[in-house]
C-alpha cells in the first residue's frame, strides 16, 4: 500500500474521514489512533468525534491540522 499524500485526503469524497483513511497518512495503524482517540483525544491533535467505539475524524479539520499545525476548534469540556 502507497503512503498517502493530502491531497490524497483532501480528495476522499466525504466529510467525517475514519482511521482507516488516515492511518498510513500518518505512519501508523488505524488501532493506534482508536486507542488514542478514546484514552486521550486532545493528544491527537486533530478533531475527532467519539460515537461509542466508533471514531469519526471531520476531514476538513484534518487537513487544516496537517497544514497549519493545530485545530480548527474549541475543546468545549462541560464537566
């Protein structure tokens, strides 16, 4: 399999990207960034949406981690 380019990315033909999509982007498995998304999700760096075990990153928020180096939002913590 062919590491991935972002234009790569920005070209999949959907706007919540999952694991699989930008594993080998990112030089890991898709387990590794489930695991962090659900002990941690700040450390990631991008945005990630948590539905029970699943993962959903926005794609847009991806690319724009990738290109200016932080996130497109607010941590919002109600608790």
């Amino acid at each position: 399999m062919r590491k991935l380019k972002i234009e790569d990315i920005e070209s999949i033909k959907k706007e919540f990207l999952i694991p699989e999509d930008i594993a080998s982007f990112l030089g890991c498995d898709k387990y590794s960034i489930n695991v962090q998304a659900q002990k941690n999700p700040d450390k990631l760096g991008f945005p990630v949406v948590i539905l029970g075990s699943r993962i959903r990153i926005p794609k847009e928020g991806f690319v724009f981690w990738y290109k200016y180096g932080k996130s497109t939002v607010l941590n919002r913590n109600t608790t």
